[in-house]
C-alpha cells in the first residue's frame, strides 16, 4: 500500500486566495491513472484554501472565543471545496476516488492524533477505491478544536494500516545542501537520514499554520520510523509522480532511519 501527500504548493496557487491549481491536479491524476498502482491513499494539503481562512481565525490555537465557530467551520469548508475539485478530478481521470472527511472521523488531543480507527478507511480500500483524506480542522479534547495536518494523519495511517512507501509531492526537488530557492549552488541530497535533519528546503513556512517543511519533515520521520519508504519529488515536474508510485528510479530525496 502507499500513500500520495499531495502538498498545498501542488494542488493550489499559494498566494491566490482559494485558487485551486486545476491544471496540476489533472496531469497528476492522469499519473496516478498511468501509474495503476494500488492500494492508494491520497491526502492532501490546504495551500490556499485551509491555510489562510484558519490563519485569520486563529483556529490552530484551539478556541478562544466563541466567535471562532464560524471561523473553524469556514477552515472545513474551504477544504472540502478543494476536496471535491481533487476528488472530481481524480474521477475524470479513472482513479476510483472517494472523499473521506478527517473530522468526522477523528479529533486530537492536544494537537495530537492519538488513536485512529482505520477501519473506513481500509474499507474503502478493500473495495479497490483510493480514499482522499486531507489536513481538516477537527475537534481537540483538549483545546476544542486544532488543525490537523496531512501530514501528521499520513504518518498515523502509515504507521496503522503499514503503508510500505509514502510519496511526499511538493514544489521542490527535495532536501538540499543550501535554500534551493536562494542558492543556486545548492545540491539535492538523495538520501537524507531522519535523525539528522536539518532541512534546507526553503521558506514555505509563510502561510502555513501547520509549521511548512518542517513539520511535514517530523511527521515523515515518524512514518520512516514506523517501517515506510519515504520519498519527496517534485509534483511540478510532468512524469515524477508517475515513476515514484510505479517504484522507479526518480529524482527526490529519500529518507532513512
Ligand atoms: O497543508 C492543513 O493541512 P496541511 C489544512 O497538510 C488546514 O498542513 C485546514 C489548514
């Protein structure tokens, strides 16, 4: 089984207001079609659309007042919105989607996933259907609500359901020696092991109420830990996403223990 993060920098235009990245999300849905590797988890991020309505609430810090309702139902529905454009998407292009809403399935503690049933989930996959999860606002036992990361709830599924790869598409190559983006002598590393990571990945962190590259970097850490081959490869570049879920040889960066 594997699992596709497909990150908010790929789905969504970042600094256009809820713009979803249509044209991303088709060829990479025509990918994973080609690809026809299953079992297959989709989550994916909040760019645009998540991250900035949740911002504006402060809904990550748990509800402070009573006002925030609006505003943590508002962080749900922009993701459901980009929700249904993936998963759309993803049906024109044969892949048996089916949408699966974090939040009515789970809440954290603390901003914790602690216990996560997966039985819905392997249902779904059972019926040869590719679930589509993404990074929600949820209830907090402790806090009332959080944000919930794609990533953290890839790194429980993958640990829970024993994904054998995780393939993280972003808008980056991978881990490099310098910020890409600043340097350009900066060199892609292949292999990066999860005990010393000090990511040189560039700022991604702007908008992202989730901690950016590297929060995703703990969170995959955790996955590798728990058996799962991880991989990061650009989603921006056509064919990566493709070789990635057919297991072949790929510009990325692997992590290791
Ligand atoms: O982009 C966060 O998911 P991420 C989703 O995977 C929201 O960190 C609601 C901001």
């Amino acid at each position: 089984m594997q699992i596709l993060k497909l990150g908010g920098s790929v789905v969504t235009h970042k600094d256009e207001y809820m713009s979803a990245h249509t044209e991303n999300i088709k060829r990479i849905a025509k990918e994973i079609a080609e690809a026809g590797s299953y079992p297959l988890i989709i989550v994916h991020g909040g760019g645009s659309f998540g991250h900035p309505v949740a911002k504006k609430h402060r809904i990550a810090e748990g509800m402070v007042d009573k006002s925030q309702i609006f505003g943590f139902s508002e962080t749900h529905q922009a993701m459901v919105k980009l929700n249904e454009i993936i998963v759309d998407i993803l049906l024109k292009a044969d892949v048996p989607a089916f949408a699966i809403s974090p939040s009515s399935m789970l809440y954290t503690n603390g901003k914790r996933l602690n216990e996560l049933d997966t039985s819905i989930v392997k249902e779904y996959i059972e019926l040869g259907m590719v679930p589509v999860l993404y990074g929600d606002a949820v209830l907090d036992s402790e806090q009332t609500f959080a944000i919930l990361s794609g990533d953290q709830l890839i790194a429980q599924l993958s640990n829970d359901l024993g994904a054998d790869r995780i393939i993280f598409a972003s808008d980056v190559d991978g881990i490099f020696t310098d910020n890409p983006k600043l340097n350009p002598d900066a060199k892609l590393l292949k292999k990066v092991s999860v005990g010393n990571i000090e990511a040189n990945v560039g700022d991604t962190t702007h908008t992202d109420v989730t901690g950016g590259m590297q929060g995703k970097l703990s969170e995959a850490a955790e996955a590798v830990k728990g058996g799962a081959d991880v991989i990061m490869v650009n989603a921006f570049e056509a064919g990566r996403v493709k070789a990635a879920i057919r297991g072949e040889k790929v510009i990325g960066t692997f992590l290791t223990l």
